[in-house]
C-alpha cells in the first residue's frame, strides 16, 4: 500500500512537471510567433527600403544619362563658335587688307572692323562661359556617379540582410514545428497517464474493498466451511486483483520510460531544470538520468552555473532521477 501511494505521489509529480513543460512549450510557441511577426515586418521595411533605393538608381542614371547629353551638346555648341571665331578672324583679315588697297573708304571700313572686334569679344565671352559651364557639368556628373556608387552598395548590403532575415526565419519556423509537435506528443501522454491513473485507483479501491471483507471474514468462525469457502474465494480474487495492480504498475513504468527518454528533453522532465540547464548539462555529457545521479550536487551546481540566490536544490535533481530509474516494485501491506 505504501509503495502504491509512492507511485501515485510520483504520478503526480510527473504530472506536475509535464504541466509546468507544457506551460513553458506555449510560452515559447508565443515568443515564436511574436518573433516571426517582428521578422516580417522588417523583411517588408528591408523590401520598401530596396524599392526606393531603385528607384533613386533609375531616376541617378536618367539624370546622368540627361547630364551627359547635355555636355556634348555644349561641346558641339562650343566647336562651332570656335569655328564662327575663326571665320570672324578670317573676315577680318580680309578686311584689313581690302582696307590697305581700298583708302577712299577707311572711315566704313574701321567701323565695320571695330563692329567685327566687337562681335569677337562677345563670341569669346560666350565661348569662356560655356567652358565653365561645361566644367561645372563635369563635376556634377562626377558627383552622380558617386552617389551612384553609394545607392549600389546600399543595394547590395540590403540584398545581404534580407537574405540572412529569411535563412533565419526558415530555422524559426522548423523550431515552431518542433515545438508543435512535442506540445502533441505531451497531450498524448498526459491522457495515457490520466487513464492508467484512474485504472489504478480503481484497482486500489477494490483491493481495499476485498481486504475489508477479509478482515470481515477473519473475525467470524474459522471453522465453518461456507467461512473457509469465502476465505478461498476472497483469496483468489485478492490475487486477481494483486495481478491487475501489477499489469497497471507496470504499464505506468513503461509510461514514466516513455516520459523519460524523449530524447535531448529528457532532462527537462526533472523539476527545476529547464533549456538553458539542460543545455550546459549536455555540453558537459550529462544526457541521462544515469548521467545525472553520478553527479554530486556541487558538480552539477557548477556545470549549470548555480547562482547562490538561485532557489534550486541540485540534490534534489539527483533524488528524482534516481526514482525515474527506479522500477516499481510488487509488495504486500
């Protein structure tokens, strides 16, 4: 009887600590789904970002491609008033001499040359300003393809980010299947173990309902046959019933092995240990319950870096494996 109410109470225990994990697995499904929404937000800002910024490249190249035309046709402008320059001076010329041999007209002639000299100054001016302004058009082009330069880096640095946001929101979203699956695969076992539970306790209350009538048939005369008939017959079904609480026994071991080894979890079934402990206790090859009862408490205080305001008791870790290693054993009160 005694070790019936120790397997209840571990019963229990488990249940418990199956309810804290499956606390912890929403939380963590929770914190999942917050995650991925921050992600996809930012991957829509990475992809507003990533338009804009070509939009801006196609709008530079445009300018460019506007400046560029603009230059040469300042530079064909440019030829050809060096080549009006050239005329003028060749007229000039002509001029001078038609002044040299013509003397009757002097007087039409210098006016006619000072009007030339003065066309010809104004062609130079013309010719100077066009020249700056065609400089000042160089270095503005100058200036666009640098910051052209500057918005293709951008573009690829925010290529670069986008593409390692969904490397990682792929890895999240396996995790969450993860997640998901563990939280189905834990509802499944608390069932199992809720409907073994109450076998056992069905199989409990009619042992103590046979032992009464036992102790009912003990108290009356041992002599008579009908007594000694009742006696055997109540025994049989005391052992009837000893074998069912034996079968429940150990179906509810193979439930508690099948609670235990569930792989890198395993050790998060123990009260107090959670992912980060388990974590640092697998990093130092401590996997098992096994593993962990051949630790010393201060060994696993360490491994886990145990803070003294910590409320965490590593002995008691050690206890609780060792019962989960534990096989139920049969006995009688």
């Amino acid at each position: 009887m005694d070790i019936l109410l120790i397997l209840l109470g571990a019963a229990i225990g488990i249940l418990g600590a199956l309810l804290v994990d499956w606390q912890m697995l929403g939380r963590r499904l929770q914190e999942a789904n917050q995650k991925k929404a921050q992600l996809q937000q930012q991957l829509r800002k990475i992809a507003q970002k990533l338009r804009r910024t070509e939009k801006e490249l196609s709008a530079t190249q445009s300018r460019v491609s506007e400046l560029n035309h603009t230059l040469t046709e300042t530079k064909e402008q440019i030829v050809q008033r060096e080549a009006d320059i050239a005329d003028l001076e060749h007229q000039l010329a002509e001029t001078t001499v038609e002044l040299e041999r013509v003397q009757g007209n002097v007087e039409r002639v210098t006016e006619h040359a000072d009007a030339l000299q003065l066309h010809v100054s104004r062609l130079r001016e013309e010719v100077g300003t066009a020249v700056a302004d065609s400089e000042a058009l160089a270095e503005e082009i100058e200036a666009l393809k640098q910051e052209n330069k500057r918005l293709v880096v951008e573009n690829q640095v925010s290529d670069q980010d986008l593409a390692v946001m969904e490397v990682e929101m792929r890895h999240l979203q396996e995790k969450l299947v993860e997640l998901q699956q563990l939280a189905v695969k834990a509802g499944e076992l608390e069932a199992e173990k809720q409907r073994l539970q109450g076998r056992l306790e069905m199989a409990e209350s009619r042992i103590n309902d046979m032992k009464a009538q036992m102790e009912s048939v003990l108290n009356q005369v041992m002599e008579t046959q009908s007594v000694r008939r009742l006696l055997v017959d109540t025994d049989e079904k005391l052992k009837t019933a000893e074998i069912q609480v034996s079968q429940l026994q150990g179906q509810l071991s193979k439930l508690q092995s099948e609670l235990a080894v569930t792989g890198n979890q395993q050790l998060q079934i123990i009260r107090g240990i959670g992912p980060t402990y388990a974590r640092r206790l697998h990093e130092r090859g401590i996997h098992t319950f096994a593993d962990l009862v051949r630790q010393t408490p201060e060994q696993l205080a360490e491994v886990v870096k145990l803070r003294s305001w910590q409320q965490q008791d590593p002995a008691a870790w050690i206890e609780e494996a060792r019962a989960f290693l534990s096989p139920p054993q049969d006995g009688k009160d």
